[in-house]
C-alpha cells in the first residue's frame, strides 16, 4: 500500500525543496573542509551548511533560479568531462 506524502510539502515537491537544500549543504560543508575557517571540525561544519541551506530554501526565488540554471550547468559539466575524456 503506498502513502502519499503530498501533505506534508504542500504544493511543492521534493524535487524543489529537498535537492536544493542538499546542494547548498554539500557547498557550503566542502568549502568550510577546504578552508579549514572553523577549526576542520565536521560536526560545526555540517551544522553551519544545513543552518545556511535552510535559509536559502526558506526563499523561493533563490529555490527556482537553482532550479533553473541547474539543468544548464550540469549539461555543460557534462559536455566539458566528455571533451577531456
């Protein structure tokens, strides 16, 4: 028996919340990693990406211009691999 989660987003769907927030946290926790600005410590890291990717969901606008260009940009990654390979 399946179950209709619907009601739980609204009119939106996981597709314009949930991978939104998951790029925004994957940013943000690489580029503190990188930069080593809080000490390298995972746990303060992925606390600050998931406290800056729920902000950001929080705006629709930020929300579709991701859901917007994301196709474009991952298309031209696409063509950049396959012309190194």
């Amino acid at each position: 028996m399946a179950i209709d989660f619907d009601f739980l987003l609204g009119n939106n769907s996981l597709f314009e919340i949930v991978l939104p927030l998951l790029l925004i946290f994957t940013i943000i926790f690489a580029v503190l990693q990188a930069t080593k600005i809080l000490g390298g410590k995972k746990n303060i890291d992925a606390i600050i990406g998931i406290i800056f990717g729920l902000l950001l969901v929080r705006n629709i606008q930020v929300v579709d211009t991701i859901n917007r260009f994301l196709p474009i940009i991952s298309l031209g990654i696409f063509v950049i691999l396959m012309i190194l390979l």
